[in-house]
C-alpha cells in the first residue's frame, strides 16, 4: 500500500486575516494604554524579559510588516518558500536573533513611564492598522522575505496573529488576568495552524485532536482510525491547545486540571508537544 499522503496545506482568507490582526492589535493596545509602571516591572513566564520587554517585543512584532513592505520584491529572488508550518518549526532558530532584538527595542523606545511605552506602541499600531487597510495588503501575489524562507504577505501576516495572541496570552498571564479579550478569528487562525503543525511534525492516524468549534486533526504514528469512534481521542478547548503547543502548560498538568479529556493507549501527547517554542 503506498504511503498517505499529507493533506493539503491550510489556507486562510485574506480579508479575514487582515480583519482579525486589526482587531487583535486594537485589543492589545487598549491593554497596554493601562499599564503602570509597576506593572511594567513585573517577571512574566518568559525567562528573564518583563512585562516591558514583552510589549516591546509585541511592537516589534506587529510593527515589522509596516517597516518592511517596501522590501517584498516584485521578482523571485531565489529564497525557497516557507510554508506556515515550516515557520512554527523554525522560529526557535531565530530565538536568539529575537530575544537580542527585544531588548534593543525596549532600551531605546520603550525605557520611559506608562505614557511613553503607551504611545510607542501605539505607533507602530497605528502603522499596522493603516497597512492592514492599504490595497498591497490584499494583493494575493505580493511575498514577504524573512530569515527562513519567502511567504505570502497573507501567510507572514498570519504569523503575526499567532505572535500576537500567543504574547497576548503571556501578557494576561503576568498581569493576573483572568482573561484576555482575543479577537475569535484570531484565536481560531492559531489554533488551526498549530493544530495543523502538530499534525505535520507527528505525521499518522492513530490519534484524533480535537479543539472545537475551531479544529480537528489525526496524527501520530500507528492503527489509522477509518470508522466509528476513533480509539485514540484527544480533546481540549483553544487557549489551552494554544498554550500546550506554544510550551506555556505542561501536558500532565492541563490533564491533571481536566483542561484535557485523553483517552486511549496512544493518546499521551507530552513527548510530541510542544510545537512552538
């Protein structure tokens, strides 16, 4: 029997992705316009950045594009192409790349008080939201070129959604929010996406994921379930997939918590997460 093909990659609608980053941006910058400053000066769960690093980072992240649409090429330049998933795979070689950026960012644009972190990342909101509404955003043909690879401007902004609410996320999370008001078409995007990453990295059928209303995938080596109620059954809400695939919560835990529902030999998902680091 010749081998399963992979299914074909996900694609994400332009108008919807623009729609949801836009809102997604807005949300974080009413968030930020409130901070204090020792609010600012608080750890988060990301190594030694706080708070200040991490709005900064956000900056830097939804900033990019603006900054550097004039450099998507109108010819191919020979650089392969980055599929979505290759990204999520690839990112953490950029780890380092991104941490020394953060901090370049935070010492010279984000050092001051409440009020001038506010409007600096209110900048570069601002730039976001005005290219999200410019029509080279909506040109299907237009490339954005990072370190890994040549991307659709589409995709590279879908990139953006996932930094935004992965961070997002972190941000509530140091802050002691109970939740964070995520714009729903963007959580749904990353989860899809990191949902379809997990698939990619554990190629199979033996186990079914399933993260309602927003995904359903199977993965993993082993029996393909054809018929009936899959033996392999792993379930969960978005937040908690996203955090499980991105390294925010440990998998015993979210099972401890019951935040996940795994049943079947082969549903331990904890050697194969996670997928975003």
């Amino acid at each position: 029997m010749p081998p399963r093909s992979r299914p074909r990659p996900r694609t994400y609608d332009p108008a919807k992705v623009r729609a949801a980053l836009a809102a997604q941006t807005a949300a974080l910058e009413k968030v930020v316009e409130g901070l204090t400053d020792e609010q600012l000066a608080r750890p988060t769960r990301l190594g030694e950045w706080t708070v200040r690093e991490l709005v900064a980072h956000l900056a830097l992240q939804i900033g990019w594009t603006p900054r550097h649409i004039g450099d998507i090429p109108n010819i191919p330049t020979g650089k392969r192409e980055l599929s979505l998933t290759e990204w999520v795979s690839g990112v953490v070689e950029l780890a380092p790349l991104l941490d020394a950026g953060t901090r370049e960012h935070a010492a010279l644009a984000f050092d001051g008080g409440p009020a001038q972190v506010a409007a600096a990342f209110a900048a570069e909101a601002d730039a976001l939201t005005a290219l999200l509404t410019a029509p080279e955003s909506a040109d299907p043909a237009r490339r954005f070129e990072i370190r890994l690879g040549s991307m659709t401007l589409t995709d590279f902004l879908v990139t953006r959604l996932v930094e935004t609410v992965v961070h997002a996320d972190d941000l509530a999370d140091a802050l002691g929010l109970d939740s964070f008001p995520h714009d729903r078409q963007a959580v749904a995007a990353v989860t899809r996406l990191l949902a379809d990453t997990f698939a990619d990295r554990a190629p199979g059928g033996a186990v079914e994921l399933r993260i309602p209303p927003y995904a359903v995938v199977q993965a993993v080596e082993g029996p393909r379930h054809t018929r009936g109620t899959p033996p392999n059954v792993v379930e969960t809400d978005p937040l908690t997939w996203i955090r499980l695939a991105s390294g925010r919560t440990d998998w015993a835990a979210a099972v401890d918590a019951a935040d996940v529902a795994a049943s079947g030999e082969r549903s331990d998902l904890a050697g194969l997460l996670p997928v975003l680091r």
